[in-house]
C-alpha cells in the first residue's frame, strides 16, 4: 500500500516573487506554495537543512509580507538547471499566510 503524507494544514499553490533573503536582494526566487505552516521556495541556490531563511515576498495589489522560516529539506529542480526546492517551516503558524494562499488560489481557478 502507498504511502501519503497528511498536512497539518492546507498549502496553496501561489507563484509569488521573493524579493529579498537573508539580507540580499533577490530577483529569481519564487514561493511556490504558502500555508500557515510552512512554504515551498524555489531559488538559484541551495541552502542548509536547519538554515534560518528570512526573507519578503511581494503580493500583487498587497505589497510585501516577511517571513521568517527554517529549512526542512532540499532537491534540485529537475524542470530547471542550477536551482532548488526548498521546504520551509515557519516557527510559528502564520494563519495570515493561509488566509492568504486561500485567497490566491480561488481568485486564480476562478478566473479558470
């Protein structure tokens, strides 16, 4: 029987541009997904597992939103050379996050 992983909270799908971390301006690094718990970060670079990961992320029509988080896991992007995934936790639930994607999300299928 297959194994699947059960969330403890819903992530979204977004494609939401970080335009800063750790400290550096960035200008191809993208969220991929957003929930209160966690985030998917596609960047040029890989990271450390346990790395603290401080960054923004610019939401259309919104402005910036920080996060703070901590690497979880890391895989190179097999669709696109030289960058990597990285699953981020945040220390805390950042419900405003999952309200958030929620919204991204149902705004985006309805436009479908």
């Amino acid at each position: 029987m297959g194994e699947f992983m059960l969330r403890r909270v819903p992530r979204y799908p977004v494609h939401l541009a970080v335009v800063e971390l750790n400290g550096r301006t960035e200008n191809d690094c993208h969220l991929l997904d957003l929930s209160a718990g966690g985030s998917l970060l596609e960047a040029p670079f890989p990271l450390q597992i346990g790395d603290e990961v401080r960054g923004s992320f610019v939401v259309p029509g919104r402005g910036l939103q920080s996060f703070t988080g901590q690497v979880e896991w890391l895989r190179p992007a097999l669709y696109r050379d030289g960058y990597f995934l990285l699953g981020l936790s945040f220390p805390q639930d950042r419900w405003e996050f999952d309200q958030l994607g929620e919204e991204l999300y149902f705004a985006k299928t309805a436009c479908l």
